[in-house]
C-alpha cells in the first residue's frame, strides 16, 4: 500500500509490516502534504520526537510555541495556503492538483513520528481504505474487445471518429483522429474538433479525448472527455469509445434516450475498471470527466458527468442558450450526497477571493478530487462521487443556425458560456470559418491562463457540431428542381 504523503527509501512508500517492524529507524514526513491524522498526532502525542524545518532539527515546543511558529503556519497553509503570511493568489495554485510549497525551499518542512506512532497511523490509513479496495475486489472482469467496438461501427454507424492515443507531444499540439469506417463525416456541415495538450510541467501527456458517432439510424452522439490522474489519457481515450458504444447496444436505445444515455455511462464504467485490472492500470484516483450530446432533427439530449460542458445555441439568437451543469462539490444537491455516503469536502481559500472544494474519503487527505462525478476514481465511488450522468434536453429552432459547443474545463476554467458563444458567432462566417472561430477561441483560452497561473496551462478541447436544418435544404432542393423544370418547359 502506498502512503502519498510518506517519504522513505521505499519507492513504493512504506508499509504496514514495514512501520510495525522492530527497528531504530524513523521515516519522514513531508509537512506540506502530512494528512490530518498525522497532523493530530504531532500535536498531541508525546512520542512524536522532532520536527525537521527549514533545514533546522526543532522540539516539538519549539515547532508550535507561538502563533509565528512553523508548525502554526503549516497548519494555518492547510486551509488558506500562505507564503511568509501572505495569502497566496489564484494564479499561485496548480489546476486540479493539492497546493504545496515543496518548490520554495524556507517553506519546505518535514516531521520525524516514532515507529509506534507510524505503524498505529498506518493500520488506521489501510482500515478506511478497505471500503475502496473491496470495490476493486468486486467489480466486473469483463470488456468489450477492440474487435466488438469495430464490428459495431462497422454495422451500426456510418462514421465513427476518435482521438488517437500518442506520446507526451509539446504545448498546443493537437490530437490526431481515429476513424473507423468511412472517414468523410455525413452531411454539408462536418464538425470542428480541436484538442490541444496544455502545459502541465513535466511528462504530462494530453489527457482530454473526444468522438463523434453517425449511426446508421439518423440519431448522432459526440462527446469529450477530460482525463485526470497519471492514468487519465488511458482512461479519458477508453470511455471515448465506449460510451457511443454502450449508447448503441442499450436495449433503452431509441425508445428512450435518456436511460440509454445513463446506462452508457455507468456501463463505460464499469468496462474501464475491468480493463484497467486486466492491464495494470491504477484508476483508484484516476479517471475522467464527461460530457455527451445525442441529436437527430431539432431534438437535442445532453449527458455531463463532472464539469466538462456542453452549451447549445444558434448564431441568430446567441444570447439565448442551453447549458449543462458542472457538477462541482458546493452545489447543494452534490455535496448533500457525498457528505451522506461518508465523503469529506474541503475548502480552500485564496487571498484574491478565489475557492477551491476538493473530496476526500472520510479523515483521509486522499485523494482531493476537484469535482462531484467522474468516471474512474473508484476510491471515492463509495463516498458519493458517481460515475451517473445529469441528463438534459432541448429543441432547437434549427431555422436560427443552432449548433452545440462541447469542451473540457480547460476551456471554461476562464471563460463563460456567453463568451465561448458569442467568440464562436462572431468568428463563423468570417475568413477561416468554423476552424478558425475554435483557433480563436484556443487561443484566447490559453492566453487567459498564461495570465491567471503564468506557465500552467490545462489541456484544452472542443468540438463544434453544426445542426442542419434538412427540412430546409430539402425545401431549397425541391424549388431549385422546379426552377429548371420550368426552364426546360420553354419553348
């Protein structure tokens, strides 16, 4: 068992047999990420020994004597992160990773627990884990084969398109496209897709993903997915595939869209937790978000699980919409349900008004999840955080242009609803078109975290679906044809 906040020779972290072994040797404690277990435990208990601090051996007096002391500041950091005791700004943190002072050296601390202390810590750490184990232990060991996905497009879509799964890349890169059957998408208006990796710092690889499905029966779904954790680009590029997939084979499908979609998504799922055991992955507390929109006509369903987002409008009527909801830990109705099944979620507060929520199992500082659903995470699927999606729907005026934007966080971290539509409608018929009001709307995006977090970038996905009117293009077919009949009729 691995214990994230622990520092030891151990590359995998130490141990329950380890801390409760007879030995002289004590392990250490990085300060900036110490759980609150610890955190009682070296406030309280005698045999915490000494605090290491700024590269100075402190008693534990010394460590808290004061409201200026290390210790004082440290637990102050644990819930509104400071530096010298200045609050630290929004553009300070790090997007959906725990805020630490590991890089600035006079606030670096690490405290030293006795082996008696440790192993009692440890042997609480692994009992309250064992609800999320006992999820792996259980869940189901079937997938569906890349043989079955491909006889399905084959059969059932007339065009099928992915995101292909490649190497690290550089900032801005785009991701390629995986098509399976035929590779010209339907229709006068393809889609406009546009994934780019962020920059992450590191080895990060682009963890969002994306498809768009034609099925053969008039009905269409797209979808983009939002990877997290060091697993989440496998994960994000499976639940790609499998959520058109399982859409398809629901036997909700088309009677009722709204079930079929909730059954994809659970059952994508539950198909990328058995791949990840059969592969060796860890989607303990890595996953993905997901946002889908299902159309055919003017009927338009949506599917958001976590706080990708889907936003429906028409470039005669911009400022009337239809949106998704992010599923974000202080909305009441989440919240409520994560709190009830056990979960625990905290608040962190910036110093320019700026709040972070993130979930936790229970007195565990693990694993700090930014949002109230996900696909993946099976540690936290026993506290609440569900992998069911919130389900929508609309009818559009497809006389008015209408379209649908989808796009991972990466996107709406800085920029609203209104600001991604009218970007979009004021860019569409311009030189370039559709690809150049998604470039626009890039680079705008990443501009505004370059100014928000300095070098930190998220990866940053869109995918732009035009909805034709065909009643109309049927129309102005029929009148053209009438047009030269009658020039034929001349004498």
């Amino acid at each position: 068992m691995t214990w994230p906040w622990c520092c030891s020779a151990s590359a995998a972290g130490p141990t329950y047999d380890q801390a409760d072994a007879s030995c002289e040797s004590s392990l250490i404690v990085n300060a900036d990420r110490f759980s609150s277990e610890v955190e009682r435990s070296w406030r309280k208990l005698e045999n915490v020994d000494a605090i290491h601090h700024g590269g100075k051996l402190l008693q534990h007096s010394e460590f808290n004597s004061s409201p200026a002391s290390p210790g004082a500041l440290l637990r102050k950091n644990a819930t509104s992160p400071c530096l010298d005791g200045v609050p630290l700004k929004r553009k300070n943190k790090r997007h959906h990773t725990e805020p630490t002072m590991e890089s600035l050296a006079d606030r670096h601390s690490s405290i030293t627990l006795s082996k008696t202390v440790l192993a009692n810590l440890l042997r609480q750490q692994n009992s309250r884990r064992a609800d999320a184990f006992d999820i792996l232990i259980n869940a189901k060991t079937e997938y569906v084969v890349a043989d079955e996905l491909e006889r399905t497009w084959s059969e059932q879509a007339t065009c099928h398109v992915h995101g292909s799964v490649t190497g690290v890349g550089a900032h801005k890169d785009k991701r390629g496209s995986v098509f399976s059957g035929s590779t010209q998408f339907p229709g006068k208006l393809p889609p406009c897709i546009s994934c780019q990796k962020g920059n992450k710092g590191g080895s990060a690889p682009n963890q969002d993903n994306f498809s768009i499905t034609y099925f053969a029966n008039g009905y269409s779904l797209v979808g983009v997915f939002d990877g997290h954790g060091e697993w989440g680009h496998l994960v994000s590029a499976r639940i790609a595939q499998t959520v058109p997939y399982f859409f398809i084979r629901s036997s909700s499908f088309p009677s009722s869209i709204e079930k079929a979609l909730v059954e994809a998504f659970e059952r994508a799922h539950d198909d990328v937790v058995a791949l990840a055991l059969t592969d060796n992955w860890n989607v303990m507390a890595r996953g993905t978000t997901g946002v889908a929109a299902v159309w055919k006509g003017n009927k338009v369903w949506t599917a958001n699980c976590g706080d990708s987002r889907c936003v429906v409008s028409s470039v005669r009527e911009a400022s009337k919409m239809s949106e998704t909801e992010d599923h974000k830990l202080e909305l009441p109705k989440e919240k409520a349900r994560i709190v009830a099944a056990g979960g625990r979620i905290k608040e962190v507060n910036y110093g320019d008004g700026f709040i972070m929520y993130r979930v936790y199992m229970g007195h565990e500082d693990y694993p700090g999840l930014a949002m109230a659903r996900a696909l993946g995470d099976v540690c936290v699927k026993g506290c609440g955080v569900i992998a069911s999606p919130q389900i929508g729907f609309v009818e559009v005026d497809l006389s008015k242009r209408a379209f649908m934007v989808l796009s991972s966080d990466g996107v709406w971290e800085f920029m609203s609803s209104s600001d991604v539509v009218n970007c979009i409608v004021e860019k569409i018929d311009g030189q370039g078109g559709v690809e150049h009001a998604i470039s626009e709307l890039h680079t705008n995006c990443m501009k505004m975290w370059e100014e928000e977090e300095g070098g930190y970038c998220d990866d940053v996905t869109t995918v732009l679906i035009q909805l034709e009117n065909e009643q109309e293009e049927e129309t102005q077919t029929s009148a053209a044809r009438t047009v030269s009949k009658a020039r034929l009729c001349k004498p």
